[in-house]
C-alpha cells in the first residue's frame, strides 16, 4: 500500500502540472480576449513578479496532483465501504485543495470566497463522482449479463 501511495503521488505530481497548465489555457481562452493569462494577476502582485506566481502556481499544482495521486488508493481499500470511501478521499483533497487555492488566489480572501470556492469544489466534486459511480455499476451490470449468459449456456 505504502508503494502505491508513494507511486501515485510521484506519477501525480507532473500531472498536477500539466493538467493546471491546461486550466490557465482553457480559462485564457475563455475571458482572456486572446491573450494568456498563466496566473492570477493579484498572485503575480504578491510574489513581485509573473514568473515567481507562476513557479508558485506550477509547483503547488504538481502538489495538488501528488496528493490526488495518493489519495486515490482510498479506492482500493476493500474492506472499506463506498460511504467511508468517498467521505475520506473528499476530506482529504479538500485538506490539499483549500489552502492552495486560497495561496493561488484562485479564490476571494473572505468567508464568502472560501464558501463559494468550496461550494464549487464539491459541486465538481459530486458530479464527477456520480458519473464515475454510474460508470462503475454499468460495468459491473454488463460483467453479471456475461456471467448469466455463461451460465445459461453450461446449463442447457
């Protein structure tokens, strides 16, 4: 388990790069006007220039994929059910999401920023988890259809 862990979140951390590189590229495209913004301006203000908020931004990023990484062998604990599961995994990622997204600014400073980012975090978080739990019982539906029919088959 250690190994996976330790795996995981060495695999995670130039995921957690790449895919919040990806995030600036979506959000430029969005309200940029054609131009790139690789941070949020107030994070560039507070580190006293662009490329120290960037550095920042992309190393916290790679941080937030290691710990997503990690976490993720919460999933295999079978002995565990899919409630403990969940309620962990989500208390864990949101441990590693707050603080980075208050450090990056991805958030307003205040009580109503942090609610409103958090709101939004389990939104996303809900979403993506029902989709994957609706994946998950499809398969295991199709897996029980070919064990029927199998069975069917040696009976006749």
């Amino acid at each position: 388990m250690k190994k996976k862990i330790v795996l995981r979140s060495l695999l995670g951390f130039p995921l957690g790069v790449a895919i919040g590189y990806m995030i600036t590229i979506m959000i430029s495209l969005i309200f940029a006007d054609g131009f790139y913004y690789p941070c949020v301006p107030e994070l560039a203000t507070t580190m006293g220039s662009e490329i120290n908020a960037v550095l920042l931004q992309a190393f916290l990023c790679g941080i937030l994929g290691s710990g997503f990484g990690a976490a993720s062998v919460i999933w295999e604990i079978e002995d565990w059910g899919l409630v403990k599961q969940t309620g962990i995994y989500f208390s864990i990622v949101s441990v590693i999401m707050m603080p980075i997204a208050f450090v990056t600014r991805w958030m307003e400073h205040s009580l109503k920023g942090f609610l409103s980012y958090f709101g939004i975090f389990f939104v996303i978080f809900a979403a993506i988890w029902i989709i994957q739990y609706a994946i998950a019982k499809r398969n295991v539906k199709k897996m029980n259809d070919i064990l029927y029919k199998k069975k069917d088959n040696r009976d006749e």
